[in-house]
C-alpha cells in the first residue's frame, strides 16, 4: 500500500461547542458546572452538551437530566440557543479560512483544513495550530482541539486524543505505535453495534482490525470489512473538499418535542422551523431538492418515514407546505408525537451553480422570484445578528402555543 507524506491535513474540533458558546455570552457560567440540555422538568430531557467542570461530575452528553442532576445537583441547565450557535460556527469557520481555501466544514463544530505548502506562511504544522487556537480563543471566547495529520481520518483520530485545547500529531509513520494500541470503540465511524459484532469475533484492538484475515471481515461486513483494514493501517487518500456534493444529497434537520403532543397546529410549527434551517443551509450552497421528507416518531418511538416528489426548490415554505401535507396525511392521531423532524433530498446538482445577480430567477415564476429574494434577505439577516432576531409570525404564534401546551 502507497503512503503519502506530501499532505498536511487539520481537524480543528471545539471542544464542548453548546455550552462553550453559552459561556462566551455569559462568563458567570465559567468555573461552575454547567449543561445545554432539554426542560428539567420533562423526563425525556437530554443533555446536549456539558462544560468539563460537569463532566468532571461524570455528566456525559446524551445523558438524562434528572441522572445528570443526581450526580450534580448544583448543574446550572442552560436550554438550547441554535440561532446562537449556528452564528458561533459561522465565526469559526471565517477564522479557519484565512489559513486555507481548502477546508470542509463536517458538522457544525468541526472542519478538516488542508494546509499543505502553507508552512511557508504560517510556519510549521504545530505552530499553525496554535495560531488558530489562539486566533478562536482571543476572537471568540472558545476552546478548540486540533488533530494533524497526513489524511483526514489520521486527523479526525488525533483531534480526540486531548481534549480540551489539545493539539495531536498522528502522521502515518505514527500507527503502530499510537493507533493501533486503542480499542477498537475509538475509531471514527465505529458505533456501538459494529464494536460488539468485532469483539465477538475476538478483534479488540484497531491494531486487531489491521492484522485480522480480510475473509473474516468481508464474511461478517462485506465492503466494510475493506474499509475498516484500510483505515485501520493510517491510508485515508480522500481529499478535503469544499461542500462536497456528493455528501449533500440531503439536508435534514429532528428534534425531540419538550412535551408529547396531540396538537397538529404546534407540530406544524415545529416543522415550519426545522424546514426553515433546512432551507436556510441549502441557499446557503445553492442546493435545491428534488424531495421532501418527514420523520413522526411517536411516545411508544414507533417511527414513519415518508416522502414526496417536488421540482427542484430550497424555498422554506414550498419545504414546508409539502412537509405539513405528509404530516397530515400520515399522522396517526390516536397516538401522540415525540419527535419531528423535516428533509430536503435528492439534491439537483445541475440547479447548484451560482447565478450572476443580473441573471436569478429568469426561469421562476413572478411568485418564486419574490419569495426567493425574500428567503435569501432573511437567511442575510440571520447570519449578522442572529437566528432569533427575525422570526416568522407562524413561528412565534407556535412558539407562544407550546408553552400553553406544557403549562
């Protein structure tokens, strides 16, 4: 196998995002232990996201509230602020490319920077690293962890080794000695039921993984079993691209309801809101969908799943018209809803290239010119000031329903 050490490849992680960024808005936050989580009061609430003085507690995300508050019972809960965090990443990300063009954004705390020829620049890998720490920490108020590397799996693998304001160096040349002692639960892209089916078979090392029969893991995980022997030697050749396509076929957003409901006027609400991220983030990359779908999930966590055909659209209210139709077609409304949530898919590549300003919208009906000028105003809106300062009527009408609703 042919290993590259042209490549110098970032993963700048931040570390605790939600409540990092609540505490960059509120520092009496800063030395007590603090969580983003869901309603205390609701027995399904989660911790989204603890600061490291919880974690010391042993509050980990995921976790309920109410196991959360036993072993704190001094955790400040802070509820979600999504408008704020999605204008936190936007900031990150703008720090991040003044050092690359070439980065790839993976989730809204994460991106891989592809800083090769940069020494020149910035100076060598580690001192890059710093300066970026540094550069988030003075401008933002937030931690970050930075994993280096020849390749983006190497990278991702080396952001989690120290957290938090950890910077990893795991080159290629590094595997054996550094990558191949960990359990096999550490490697990226390894869930849950994938690590029982390995130990069962006695791998439990990612050192097992690369030196196992490919047989055995092609019988148990077919094209996989490649997969896993490759990453597991260090060789990830993928490059980082920009918005890659091919990884956006669809945008979708979920969320766990504060409180079941048998309301259909407050779940449209709720997906009139979830459709407004979606579209939000496909005008963003000039994606227009070619299908709309819903997820019900019901109190007893039955799921359904549906979805309808549409022309290519990255319109909020053509996403949600047709979401709020699926949801009144396919609600069984003897049960009540947990969780709801809204997708955009079959991405039109062939609709996603920028258009001059001289030219948008020739082909879109007078209707579709205005409502797109005015979506696109919006999305302008939200991303100087925040998610919150401008709401639709519908929006807010929901909003203030939901808290009757839970009263």
């Amino acid at each position: 196998m042919e290993r590259s050490t042209t490549r110098v490849i970032f993963l700048v992680d931040m570390n605790a995002f939600f409540i990092s960024c609540e505490m960059s808005m509120n520092p009496s936050l800063k030395g007590r232990p603090a969580a983003v989580a869901g309603d205390p009061k609701n027995r399904m609430g989660i911790i989204l996201a603890a600061n490291y003085d919880a974690r010391a507690f042993g509050i980990k995300t995921t976790m309920l509230v109410h196991n959360a508050l036993k072993l704190c019972p001094g955790l400040i809960l802070v509820p979600p602020s999504h408008g704020l965090y999605e204008q936190k990443s936007i900031e990150v990300m703008r720090i991040l490319s003044r050092y690359t063009p070439v980065m790839q954004q993976n989730s809204i705390d994460e991106a891989w920077l592809d800083l090769t020829g940069c020494e020149g620049l910035f100076g060598k890998p580690v001192q890059i690293a710093q300066r970026i720490m540094d550069d988030i920490m003075n401008e933002l108020d937030l931690w970050c962890s930075v994993g280096i590397s020849d390749n983006k799996f190497l990278a991702k693998m080396a952001s989690e080794m120290k957290k938090p304001l950890g910077i990893t160096e795991l080159w290629e040349k590094d595997v054996k000695t550094k990558l191949w002692p960990l359990e096999v639960r550490e490697m990226y892209g390894i869930g849950k039921q994938t690590e029982k089916r390995l130990n069962e078979l006695g791998i439990l090392t990612i050192g097992d993984i690369a030196a196992v029969d490919r047989k055995l893991l092609r019988t148990n995980f077919g094209r996989y079993g490649d997969e896993l022997v490759r990453l597991s030697n260090g060789l990830d050749p993928s490059p980082v691209t920009p918005h890659p396509k091919h990884e956006s076929k669809s945008i979708s957003r979920s969320t766990t309801l504060a409180k079941d409901t048998f309301d259909i006027e407050f779940a449209r609400s709720v997906l009139l809101r979830l459709a407004e991220e979606v579209g939000e983030e496909a005008r963003r990359y000039e994606f227009r969908g070619k299908t709309v779908s819903i997820v019900i999930r019901y109190d007893d966590f039955r799921t359904i799943t549906r979805q309808k055909a549409i022309p290519p659209t990255f319109l909020t209210m053509e996403i949600y018209k047709v979401g709020s139709i699926l949801l009144e077609e396919h609600w069984d409304k003897r049960r009540p809803i947990r969780l709801l949530g809204i997708g955009l898919g079959n991405i039109d590549e062939n609709a996603a290239e920028q258009l001059s300003i001289f030219d948008i919208n020739e082909e879109l009906p007078d209707d579709n010119k205005r409502e797109e000028k005015l979506e696109k105003a919006m999305d302008s809106i939200r991303q100087r000031f925040g998610s919150e300062k401008l709401k639709r009527a519908k929006l807010v009408n929901g909003k203030q329903k939901g808290r009757k609703n839970e009263q």
